[in-house]
C-alpha cells in the first residue's frame, strides 16, 4: 500500500497497513541536523518516510515587503500582509507586530478587500490564471510518493495577520460587527474560491492553518464561532467535502468545546491536538471517533527530553487507542524544535511502521 492511498483510508475512517506519519521540523531544527549527520538539501519528507506533503500558494494580499530599519539582530519590515512588524535575523520565531494594516472598517475596505479578489488573474482562482496547468502537474508529480494536501490560511488566522496580532482582532470581534462581519465575509468568499480551485487542480485535501485557542480554551465564545468563523471554514472545505475528500484543521491550543462546531464546518479531521493545552486524543477517539480522524498529540515535550523509551511509551499509549479501527495518523502536538536531535527523530519517524501495523 502506497502513502497516498493509506493515508486515504486513514483519513476516511477505515484501516489500512499501518499508522501513517507526517511531522513539521522547524527550520533551525534541519540546520541543527545537519550539523549531526542529516544530509544537506535532503528532502525532508523522502528523507523520513513521510506519508504526506503539502502545497500551497500565497494568499496574502501581496503587499511589496519593505524594510524600515535594521540592526544586527532585528529588522522592522512592512510584510506582504501590510503590516509592520519586528522580525529576528537568523533565529526562528514569531514577529511582533508594530502597526496593524487598517484599523476601521474604511481602511479594510481601501487596503484588503480590494487586494482578496478572486477572480484577479495573480490568483488561482481566477479564469484569466494562467499557470493552473503547472500545479496540476506539481501535485500529480507529488502524489506518486505522498497524499498531497492542498494548505491554506484560515480565516481567523488571515484576519490575525492583518490585524497586526490577536488582541486587537479579538477587539474588534466584540465592539465592532460591521468591521468584522465584512472582514469574515470577505475572506469566506475569497479562501473558499481558493480552496475550489485547489480542490479542482487535485489536492488529497485542504488543511486549514487556523490557531483558534491558547492553553485553557478557545480565544473565543462558541456563539462568536458559530456566528463569524463557521460559515468561512464551510466555504473553505465545501469543495472538497461534495468530492467526498477530507478536510484537515490545524489548530494549537485547546478547542475541545468547539469540536462539534467543526464537525459542522465540515472538518473531518483534527491536528495537532496539543497535549500541554488539554487536548487528548484518547478521549477524542471514544466521543467522536465516528466522525474525526486525528493527526498528532505526541507531546512535544516528551519528544524533547530525547528519551526514546519515554517517547515510545507516550506513542504506544495514544496510538494504540486512537489508532484502532483507522482514523489516526502519528505527528507531535505542535511541531519539531531544535531540542530534538537528529537520532531522536529518527527513532520517532519509525514507531509508526515498527508499531503502528494493523493484523
């Protein structure tokens, strides 16, 4: 059985050979392994008997990027999203956001809205683009070693990123419904075009990138879910879902009391689950298992501690429960930091087929 068609079968709630295994190291994570031996320019998903590889296109409103300032250390940069912000210079980690794009409803609509046309030729979307031949080709190239999904930005996510960081999101979300009404239905109209398009040029999946939670719950009430985000995430995953094809949601933090709201969005399958924020996914499999797959909650944490005996046993105990009757798939809760070294990798990327085969 080939990667493509077990992660299939995983993904439709069925058994295949084995669990599969996909996992997302970091970039200083491959600089540190090749320091250890890993060889340089080696692709990484090959390298590590991955079973699934993701493509994308850029969805940002595709602002020139500049560059105000810079030191050593640090450079303000007004990125592709218009926002400025503060980024290290050689060193992983997340921008701080200086100055936000827009800041009401006018400025919205002078500065994003008109760059998140769908039909504009730069997008693949658009009926005028003229490249959709070349990443048909990519992804049929792709799924000759791999289940390819097709990754795009969820909409709460998007709308973080233009807004400069969460809070004032979060802001507007309560004290300003025009602004966020607009802003939420802009981005179900224009991701859910993508979406099709890459639906259309054959991806395996969509995987929505769409941090929705922090450590003890949600970044919001069930209701604002129910009434801003769960309309965009149905337009993102209705392509697929009318192929009878999956639909992926990455979320950190804990969203144990949105699941059933996502089950309606139409995700079929939950990732990373992280386990330092509550999520388990025991306990995912005995409520809805009949519903979801699930991609990950290997805490990241034992991973670090470069145990392999401690790593095996944390896989043995999730694998085993959420891995029967098919529906689950082996990652971290998070992603691969440069604390793990290249033999624990390894050694990790391996437990699926050692101990993850069906009878």
């Amino acid at each position: 059985m080939d990667s493509r068609e077990r992660i299939h079968r995983l993904l439709d709630l069925q058994e295949a050979d084995r669990v599969g295994f996909v996992d997302f190291p970091w970039g200083t994570t491959i600089d540190r392994w090749e320091e250890q031996g890993l060889p340089r320019g080696v692709f990484i998903q090959e390298y590590f008997n991955m079973d699934i590889y993701g493509i994308g296109v850029d969805v940002s409103p595709k602002y020139d990027e500049i560059t105000c300032s810079q030191s050593e250390n640090w450079a303000i940069v007004r990125d592709r999203f218009g926002v400025k912000e503060k980024r290290w210079r050689g060193v992983d980690g997340v921008p701080l956001p200086i100055e936000p794009a827009f800041r009401n409803l006018e400025e919205f609509e002078e500065r994003i809205e008109p760059l998140l046309d769908p039909e504009s030729p730069i997008r693949i979307s658009s009926t005028k683009y003229p490249f959709k031949g070349e990443i048909e080709d990519l992804i049929t190239h792709f799924q000759e070693k791999f289940f390819v999904f097709a990754s795009i930005f969820g909409p709460f996510e998007y709308c973080r990123h233009v807004c400069g960081g969460t809070r004032l999101l979060l802001r507007f979300m309560m004290t300003d419904k025009r602004l966020t009404r607009k802003m939420f239905k802009c981005l179900g109209r224009f991701l859910g075009a993508i979406s099709s398009a890459l639906a259309d040029a054959g991806a395996d999946c969509v995987w929505s990138w769409d941090d929705l939670g922090f450590r003890d719950g949600p970044f919001f009430s069930p209701s604002l879910y129910e009434k801003y985000l769960l309309p965009c995430h149905a337009q993102i995953n209705r392509p697929f879902r009318k192929r009878g094809l999956p639909c992926v949601l990455h979320s950190d933090g804990n969203v144990n009391v949105l699941v059933p709201q996502l089950i309606r969005a139409g995700f079929t399958v939950l990732q990373p689950m992280e386990a330092k924020a509550g999520m388990d996914v025991v306990q995912l499999k005995e409520r809805y298992g009949d519903r979801l797959a699930f991609i990950g909650n290997i805490d990241a944490r034992t991973i670090c501690t470069n145990n392999i005996e401690l790593i095996k046993e944390e896989v043995l105990k999730k694998m085993g429960a959420a891995a029967s009757g098919g529906g689950y798939v082996l990652c971290s809760d998070h992603s691969i930091p440069p604390d793990v070294t290249l033999h624990t990798f390894k050694a990790f990327s391996e437990m699926a087929r050692k101990y993850g085969r069906y009878v």
